[in-house]
C-alpha cells in the first residue's frame, strides 16, 4: 500500500486526480467509480479539467434496491449530477436498483464487469472497514450480490434523507473479489470518524470482520487520506 496523508479532502482530491489523469492519459479504459461524500471534489477537478471521457467506460459499485435513476438519493442521480452530466462517458453502468429478478441483475452486472476489467477502482471506507455496502463479515470471494445495510450503515445515510425511514434497506454491491480484480485501487478517506477504520484497515490483520483488509494483499492500491483520519497510524507507514 501507497500511502498519501493530505492537510484536507481538497489537497486529497487533486492527489487522486492526479492519478487518475496519469492513468488514463497512459491508456485506463475502465474506471470504477464510488459515491458518498468522499469522492466529491475528485469529481468536480473532473469536471473542470480538460479530460475527456468519451471513449471511456464507467462501473458504479452500487445502487439502491427500489430507487429510480431520476430518485435525487439514488447513485445514479448522483453520478450525474457530480459527473456525467458535464463529462459524459461511452458507457455508464450502475446496478438496476428497480429491477424486479434481483438475481438476474446480479448476474448482469458480473457479466459487465468480466467483460470491461476494471483499469482503476475507486473507494470510499465506512467508520466500521466496509467498502462500498460490502458490511463486515462479507466474504472475500464475493462478486455481485444483494446487501442488506447494517443500521449502522442506514444511519451514516440517513444524512442524505429527509427521513431515516426514507433510507433504502438494501443495495446491489459489487463484491469484494470483484473490487479486487480492478488493476490499480484508489481509496479516499477524510474526517476523524474514519480513523479507526484507517488504522485497522492498513495496520490490523486481514479478517472478513474488517472488509477493506483485504485491500493488503493487492498489488497497487494508493490511500489518500488527511491528518484527521490518518492521526492513529504507526509513524512508519507515514515515512
């Protein structure tokens, strides 16, 4: 693991734009991409920047069960709003949260991204090490799949409804061995309440207990993180 400790989600987002740059501008094809707060001013230096996404293709790792695309809280409405709208791309694929043969769509989505290998995936982490909705005790060889959220989870997303109750109880998730087959990782971390998740991620054994642990045993994953979430590592891993 690369590590990449930044005064603020700000300096954060221009280090991973400049990997992402780097990376497409050497060829990537295939971005994988996240939601959530953490990656919003990643997107936006997308947006003011002079790349071009035209011939590329995007995979969201998750979608909602039960929200349209034109929902304001579903992924793709957010993706759309943060990037596609500004920099569209040859293809778009997120999960059908309103399908109605949910195995169908799990199938589906393996099959997209067998067929688009993944060049760069990009992570966000939840407090308790899950990445995307893949919740503690998610195995490792999992790929697409159904998640029912932890309340943990549908608390976190609370904030972006006008009601708890308003918080879907599932989601389609890529899963973990599918996260793990992407080239390069890119994963943002920001704000002291990520920090426990930070530390035990790098520094903690690799258990299923803590998703993102997995993560040490790819070949090239960069964390970028700032000093908040970052303040709880061995100084090591700071060198």
């Amino acid at each position: 693991m690369k590590i990449i400790v930044t005064k603020d989600k700000i300096t954060g987002a221009a280090k991973a734009f400049e990997i992402f740059s780097r990376e497409i501008k050497a060829g990537a094809k295939v971005l994988g991409l996240a939601t959530g707060s953490s990656p919003i001013e990643l997107y936006q230096d997308m947006v003011n920047s002079d790349l071009n996404f035209s011939n590329l293709t995007s995979i969201n790792l998750d979608e909602y069960v039960g929200l349209s695309p034109q929902n304001k809280q579903s992924y793709w409405y957010f993706m759309n709003e943060h990037l596609f709208k500004a920099k569209p791309f040859k293809h778009s694929y997120l999960p059908d949260g309103q399908t109605n043969n949910i195995a169908a769509e799990v199938a589906h989505y393996n099959q997209i991204i067998k067929e688009n290998p993944i060049d760069i995936q990009l992570l966000g982490i939840g407090r308790n090490g899950h990445i995307a909705f893949n919740e503690p005790g998610t195995s490792f060889d999992s790929t697409t799949h159904e998640v029912k959220l932890t309340q943990s989870t549908i608390e976190a997303n609370a904030r972006f409804f006008d009601n708890i109750d308003d918080v879907p109880k599932s989601a389609i998730c890529m899963g973990i061995a599918s996260i793990m087959s992407a080239k390069k990782i890119v994963l943002l971390a920001y704000g002291e309440k990520k920090r426990w998740a930070i530390k035990n991620m790098i520094e903690g054994p690799i258990t299923e207990e803590m998703p993102a642990s997995i993560l040490q045993k790819h070949p090239d994953v960069t964390i970028i993180c700032d000093e908040a979430a970052a303040q709880d590592l061995d100084k090591k891993y700071l060198a």
